[in-house]
C-alpha cells in the first residue's frame, strides 16, 4: 500500500474503529447500465447513515433500508431530503424508467423523473455493496461504495418472467420470493399463468365450482391449490410495491380441462370429464355457444375487476380441438370482454390467426411467422423464443434429471442471452418489440427448489436483453458479470444451476 493510501487508512481506522472493506466494482453490475463513469475515492456507509426520500415515497426509502438493516445492523432511518442518501425527483431524467445514480464524497444521491427510476436506482445501490448485505447475517461495516456516476434507463418497458402455477401450484409466499429477485435485475411484468388443463388457480365468485373443483390437483395428482381473490390481490400489491406488474393469464378456449371438469355446461357432452393430471397439451377446448360465452364474460370481468394493471392475456395457444371458425368467434368474445372491462389484450401469437392489431400485444414463442403477421397489422410483440427462454427446457444433456424438458433443444446459459431481440424476427422492426419474457411451464417442476435452478441464472440474462442497450452487451463479459452475482444470489437466498460455463466467485 502506498504511504499516502496507508496514512488515509489508519486515519479512517481511528476515525470508525475498522478500516471498512474493499468496495464493490462498478463493473459487475448485472443488467449493465446504460453509461458508467467511475471516480476517485469513496463513500463510506456507517452507522449512522440515513436515507432521504421525497414525500408520498418514503416507501422506497423504507424498501432500501430493509434490504440492508438486518445484514448491517444500521437504523437506516428515512427522513426527508437530503440525508447520506438521498432520492430525488427531477423531471429532467429521461424516461419512466430511468434514473441517475452519483457516489460522492459525502453521500449517495439518485434521481428519477418517476417514482420507478428511483427504485431502480436503489436496486443498482444495493449491487454497489457487499453481496453478503443482502442476507439477513450480520456484516462488520462501515462499507465503502466506490465514487461515480451513472445514467441508467432500459431498452424496452416489457421484461417479464411467466410462471405457471397451473401445472404445479406455488404459493402466494412462494411467488414473493420470485417478485422480490426480478424487483433486484429490473424486471416488471410478472406473467401468471392461471388456468390450464391441470388447473385453475384464481377463485372466481361467480362460478365458485372452478376452484372447489379445478383447483383439487395438479400434474402427478398433488394437491394444488388456488389464490383466493384476496390472495391475489394481496400479491398484486406487494408486486407494484415492487414496481412489478402482475399480467393474469386464463387460457382460452384450448387449456382448459380443469374449467371443463368443474362446469358440466362448457362441455358439448354437457358433463364434466373428470380431472387431468397428465403432461399432454391440446387436448381441450370449450364448446362453442352461449354457456361458453357467459362464462369468458364472467370471468374476464372478474379478474380484470382485481387486477389494476392494464394487461389481461387470454391466451389463445394450441387451441387443437376447438375449429377454426370457432377459435375466431371464441377471440372475438375474449376480445370483447377485455375492452369492456378498459383492459389491454396479450395472448399468445396464434391470436394473429384472429387478427390481432393495433393495441393488442402477442406473444411469441414458436412461429415466426404468425408474430410477423400481428405486428404487420399493428400489435406489439413479447419475444419468447422456446429455443432461448423457456425455462423449462434443460440446460444440457447432463443437467437435473427429471426437471424439465428439450423439445425446444437444450438452452444453456449462453444461448439464452446470446441473440438480440430486435433482430430475432424477420420483419417485425425494434419499433415492434414490446419486450422479452422468459416463461417457466411446469409439468416437470413441482417445486421451489426445482423451479429456483431452472429460472436462475437465466433470467438474469433475460433482464439484460430487456433493460441494457444492445451496443452494452457483451457475452464473455455478461458471464464474468454473472459469476460475480453468485454470492449475491446466495446471499438472497436463491437457488440456481452452476451453470460450468461460468466461473463462479465463492
Ligand atoms: C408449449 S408455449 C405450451 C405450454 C407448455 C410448454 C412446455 C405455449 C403457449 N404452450 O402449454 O407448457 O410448451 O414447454
């Protein structure tokens, strides 16, 4: 150590007690910002650090100091503005997203145009500290950040992971877990898949056999399970907490065995087949008629009566049994119910079958063309691509067995990242592109533990592609970066698949 290096460090000793640790590098930070300009120096963050935050968002300010008080011992209280660190609203910042993020000698300062970017910039706060402090054991500070300044704002509005409690049922508890990780790399759209032929997931009071019945079991007759309309609203709330939107999905008319089974009238048979627990698809649709008809404007309503945000997905895939003719009319009244209830409709690509456009959004994951032919006539898309972002698919011959599947080929974390979504469809122009989504079907997996190593660390290549610009993407130095995430992702306490094509900090 140089002398002067030394003198500043036995200065600081006297001054806190102990020297405060190497600080993180500004250049592990996972998605890459938009520009980075690192100084000279640090801040220290002791004891005796508090947070500012602007009236009507102490919340985040509280968010912040939870995620540190249990590893730090800090009160961190928040107070207004300023304090050590403090966040601030200027309309100047670009973007709903956006945010500038400046370490300085006396304190940390972030600024946001919106209530969003500030919370952004405190989840790239928390990557400039010790990835131990996002644990609960206690840490010896003081902590030093590394001086600098940073301009952040995402590519695209729409970075979402999909999970399908339908197939095997996961808690309200469960997915909290998963709301909190996405809040940590920036992602905001957390797609459910809520009905399926194994299940139906979402109490609706109008047709209250759909859980009584639909929800009793699950893929390999587990028990299930089904949120309760306050359960899910409850977890609507602490996702928007989060600045995560909740996109409910019922899957219509195809996938709808566990509906078939609870309600005797959407069969033409007019009775109620018993139960599905398999892993086959397309084996269902609903009848064509007015019982049919009622029951998707009961049930569109509903769900969008508790759901705040704008999108409402309605499905629409491997729809195997149901005729063509039926298919558009059974989109048609989807559609209807969905404007009527001043929502915006996502479904998945074959909804191009049945003219989807302007306003609408599709979602693609296996034809290209269909997702061409819905933004030629206006819509937006979601881009995701089997081959790179389904979860579900292993990451190589070799890895877990009996978790996931390969129809798509084996996806591991390299291809998964590796490919730009504004080129990945032949005529649909950047323009077009809504966003990326990485979706984790789960015939094959029945649990958390399961469910954390297929998801990680894919989807922290998802939330690059979606938020960083493309000229900032890089794959060798994204696996550096991700090794580097490894005891953060510990540390949160999530599982993931050690992936050998990274080489893992310990
Ligand atoms: C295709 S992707 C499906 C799902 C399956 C998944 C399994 C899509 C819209 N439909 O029903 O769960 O493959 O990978």
């Amino acid at each position: 150590m140089p002398a002067l290096g030394r003198l500043s460090a036995v200065l600081l000793m006297a001054a806190c007690g102990a020297p405060p640790r190497a600080p993180e590098p500004w250049t592990s930070l996972l998605p890459q910002p938009q520009s980075v300009t690192p100084g000279r120096g640090t801040f220290v963050l002791g004891s005796d650090a508090t947070i500012g935050a602007p009236p009507g968002l102490e919340g985040i300010g509280e968010q912040l100091a939870a995620a540190l008080r249990a590893s730090t011992g800090y009160a961190l209280p928040v107070r207004p503005p300023p304090q050590a660190i403090t966040l601030e609203l200027d309309p100047s910042v670009s973007g709903d997203e956006g945010y500038q993020l400046t370490v300085g000698s006396n304190g940390v300062r972030i600024q946001a145009a919106q209530p969003a970017g500030l919370f952004y910039g405190t989840q790239t706060l928390l990557q400039l500290l010790p990835a131990e402090l996002e644990g609960s054991a206690r840490q010896r500070g003081p902590f030093a950040i590394s001086q600098g300044t940073l301009r952040d704002a995402p590519r695209f509005p729409w970075r979402g992971l999909m999970i399908d409690v339908a197939r095997h049922f996961f808690t309200p508890g469960e997915l909290r877990r998963y709301v909190d990780a996405m809040a940590r790399y920036k992602l905001n759209r957390l797609h459910l898949h809520l009905t399926d032929d194994q299940g139906w997931r979402l109490e609706i009071t109008s047709r209250p056999t759909l859980t009584q019945v639909g929800a009793a079991t699950e893929v390999g007759g587990g028990p299930g399970g089904f949120y309760t309309q306050g359960d899910y609203a409850a977890l609507v709330q602490y996702a928007a907490e989060r600045f995560v939107t909740v996109v409910p999905e019922v899957d219509l008319p195809g996938h709808t065995g566990a509906a078939l089974s609870s309600l005797p009238e959407l069969n033409c048979s007019g009775v109620a087949p018993p139960l599905y627990t398999g892993t086959m698809v397309g084996l269902s649709s609903l009848c064509p008629g007015p019982a049919s008809d009622q029951f998707i404007a009961d049930v569109i309503r509903e769900v969008a009566a508790i759901t705040p945000g704008p999108f409402l997905h309605v499905g629409g895939d491997e729809a195997k049994m149901t005729a063509p003719a039926d298919y558009l009319a059974f989109e048609a009244t989807a559609r209807a119910a969905v404007a009527d209830a001043g929502k915006q409709l996502v479904g998945w690509e074959e909804l191009a079958r049945a003219d989807a456009g302007a306003g609408e959004v599709v979602q693609h994951w296996a034809d290209p063309s269909l997702a061409a032919a819905a933004t030629g006539n206006g819509a937006r898309v979601i881009l995701s691509p089997a081959q790179r972002v389904y979860l579900d698919m292993q990451y190589a011959q070799d890895t877990p067995k009996g978790v996931g599947t390969f129809w798509a080929g084996f996806v591991p974390v390299s291809l998964s990242y590796d490919w730009d979504p504004a080129a990945w469809l032949m005529g649909v122009p950047e323009s077009a592109v809504l966003g990326v989504e990485a979706p984790a079907w789960t015939e094959t997996i029945a649990d958390t533990s399961a469910l954390d190593e297929m998801v990680f660390p894919r989807l922290l290549g998802v939330a690059e592609l979606g938020w960083s610009p493309a000229s900032a993407r890089d794959l060798k130095d994204y696996l550096r970066r991700l090794g580097a995430h490894g005891p953060r992702l510990r540390a949160q306490g999530l599982g993931f698949y050690a992936s050998p094509q990274v080489r893992w900090a310990q």
